[in-house]
C-alpha cells in the first residue's frame, strides 16, 4: 500500500553553548527551545504571527524553493512513495531507504521552514514599522488530526495567494497549471476542501496512533505511520463480493481485473514491489470513480456502495490520510486536488507544515521509548532540504546529520505535550 512512503554550523554546538544569534553562517538558535504548540492552543497573538508571517512568505515567493526542493524526490530521497499530479491519483514507490528518510528529512525541512518564517516576519515588521523581534517568538505549530478532528477554526477562511511552482506531468484539466510545459512554472491556485475526498473522509483514531506507537522497532513504526494500512478482515467478504459489483458496473476498468487478482491472494500475501504499486493504484482508480459518481445529478448508488466497500476493508495510515482528508477534491471537479495534495506547490498550505510538525510529535513521542533510529549511514544519513544559495537570505541552507537529529537535547525545540499525555 502507498507510503505517504547541521553540517555548515554544528547545532549541537549552537544549543550547548546557548547563543543567541548562532553561528556566522548556520541557522539561529535562542538560549530556551522553541516550544511548539497545537494548532488549537494558540494565544491570538501568536496566531497573529504565524498568520502575518505565513502571508508574506508565501505572497514573497520564500516558499518557492521549498516547494522546488520538496518536489525534487529524486535529489531528496524523501518520500517512501510518490504521489502524482494525475487523476485518478496514482503513486510511484521510491526504495526502502528513502522511506526510512521521510521522518529525519522532514524534521530538518520544518527547522529550516520555522527560520525562513521567522526571517519573513522580521521582513514585514521592519516594512510596517512594528518591532521585528516578535518574530524569535514564532513557531509552526503542529495539528492533532486524531483528537481535533476538523481544521483549526483560525485557518478555515486563512486565504492566501501567491508562489510558484514546478508543472508536473499529468496535472487534469482545471487545475492552474494544466496545459503548461512540464518543467515550466505556474502561478499557485490555493485550494483546499477539507473532508471533501469521499474516499478518504476520516481521520486516524486515538487508538489507532497508540498502536502506531506501541511498535518496538523504529522499521515497524515507520512502516505502520507511513507505510502499510490495518487489514479490517472481518470486511474480506464484503469487499470481495464489492469487486463483483464494480466488474459488472465498471466492466472495461482495468483496475478492477487488478483487485480482483489481488484479492484472490491470502490478505497481504504479495511482498512484490511492482503488484503492490499496481493494487495501490488500482485501487485509487476505483475510489476516482466514486468521486466522479458523486458528483454527478443521480449517483449510482450501488457503484458507490461497492467501492466504500471495499476501501472498507483498509485503515489507511496517518501520513496519506491527513493529507488527503486535508486537502479533499473540488465539489464540482473530481480531477482536482486541494493545495497540500500536490508534491510540487503544497509548501503554500500552512496545513502541510502542521501535519508534518504533528508527524514528528509522534516520531518524537515514540523516541522518548524507544532507542531505535531510522537505518541509514553515511550520505543516506545527511540532509539538505536546502542549498546554502536558497537559504542564505535567512542563515539557513544548512546540512542536518541523523545523529542530531535524533538527539532531543540538540533540537532547538520541544513539544508542548507528547501525543496522548
């Protein structure tokens, strides 16, 4: 199933000896960690800032290189599995090893996100005459999906415009880059419909994180997180019989033929990467066809039935989850994805930094009981979200080493509350 798989100035050094400003040519740092909070905890002053701050950057273009960076999977290595601009959505699946990167990769990527913010803000209080040392007070808060349940109210009607971004290939008709030569760039059409993907219309449980969480190995715990859903057996018959239904309602879709071989094997008897890719994808392809069926006049009913049916039958990780909960499908085009669905503009979305910032509150809560790291060495174990060219205006574009990384006593943040405390 589909995986949604400091070098230049020592951090280390920077936190020990708590300075201020940090080193000439590394990111900063304040003598106290940063404190990061629930996006539904904020004061409205610190809402304010990360809104004003948030605004600017992405109105400025600072969020292009993120989203440059972000998209280039095969420079970063930072996905265990790669979801595409088309519809229906489908994945492409990198190598084990850059799944295992996901989590440290992205931690790098939200420190070097909360300095550019900082730095923006500074950017805009110098413009506005305000004091720009508001701006040491910023962080990116993260988003407890599991117990939250909905957006945080403050971002619902948070409308933000501005940013490029790379076009990829097969973006669907209706989307602001279709047309565009791939490789070129277009002007970010901000979207976001949350719960409003038919198909992926929940969110991931309390209980179902604590069993995340309970997993000893950090290999397991990436696995379940990111990696491979909760079978629901009970549901087996019921999506058998649901593929019968979509091969009399839908008989010239290939992706049907594909279930249907796949769910003639034992439950979760491949380990072949390619037939996992393919029954990821086929399944996608049938969930497509119920967000077209509802869209239309009279749906049928039964086609739709069949499909939740068999998607039913998975408990979909965390990582797509919040993601395509969070950015949903257009009412009135079922091609066209929310902002924070896209690997190449979904930096624009405040909600993708929230999410992640809540992933590595789990990793982080799961590191305080357990001593396993990701399985990486030596340049697998280096991360540079981004250049020291792209993060120079900020002091950032620095190089992270796992072994920082992973020590909560070098990070230069803390969280406000472990995930279920």
């Amino acid at each position: 199933m589909p995986q949604l798989t400091i070098a230049r100035c020592s951090l280390a050094t920077v936190v020990a000896t708590l300075a201020v400003t940090g080193c000439a040519d590394g990111p900063t740092t304040t003598a106290a960690p940063t404190v990061r909070k629930s996006a539904s905890a904020l004061t409205a002053d610190e809402i304010d800032r990360f809104q004003r701050a948030f605004e600017h950057a992405v109105a400025a273009g600072h969020f292009d290189d993120f989203n440059d960076e972000h998209y280039d999977h095969h420079h970063q290595r930072n996905h265990g599995a790669d979801v595409q601009a088309t519809a229906p959505m489908t994945v492409v699946f990198m190598d084990q090893t850059s799944g295992y990167r996901l989590l440290p990769w992205h931690r790098s990527f939200l420190l070097e996100a909360e300095a550019m913010l900082r730095a923006s803000l500074r950017e805009r209080d110098q413009a506005e005459g305000r004091d720009p040392a508001e701006a040491d007070l910023l962080f990116i808060p993260y988003w407890d999906a599991t117990h939250d349940g909905q957006i945080p109210p403050w971002l619902a009607g948070f409308a933000l415009a501005g940013g490029t971004a790379i076009v990829p290939p097969g973006l669907p008709p209706g989307h602001a880059g279709y047309g565009k030569p791939v490789g070129s760039r277009y002007d970010i059409a901000f979207h976001r419909w949350p719960g409003g993907n038919q198909v992926f219309d929940q969110l991931p449980t309390p209980a179902y994180i604590d069993r995340i969480l309970a997993r000893t190995e950090f290999v397991d715990f990436y696995d379940a997180l990111d990696a491979t859903p909760e079978l629901d057996l009970a549901r087996y018959p019921a999506a058998q019989a649901a593929l019968t239904t979509l091969d009399r309602k839908l008989p010239d879709e290939p992706a049907v033929d594909t279930l249907i071989a796949a769910f003639s094997q034992p439950p979760g008897g491949t380990t072949d990467p390619a037939e996992t890719e393919a029954t990821t994808n086929a399944l996608l392809a049938i969930g497509h066809h119920e967000l077209v069926e509802a869209r239309k006049p009279t749906p049928d009913a039964e086609l739709v039935a069949a499909v939740e049916d068999v998607y039913a039958l998975f408990n979909f990780v965390p990582h797509l989850r919040m993601h395509l909960w969070t950015g949903g499908v257009d009412p009135t085009d079922a091609g066209v994805r929310g902002t924070v669905t896209y690997f190449n503009e979904l930096c624009v979305d405040p909600m993708f930094w929230m999410i992640h910032a809540e992933l590595d509150r789990l990793w982080y809560t799961w590191e305080l009981h357990h001593d396993g790291t990701p399985p990486l060495a030596d340049e697998q174990a280096r991360f540079a979200p981004l250049t020291a060219d792209e993060g120079g205006w900020y002091d950032g574009g620095a190089t992270y080493d796992l072994d920082q990384l992973v020590d909560h006593d070098r990070l230069p943040y803390r969280y406000d509350a472990l995930f279920g405390h």
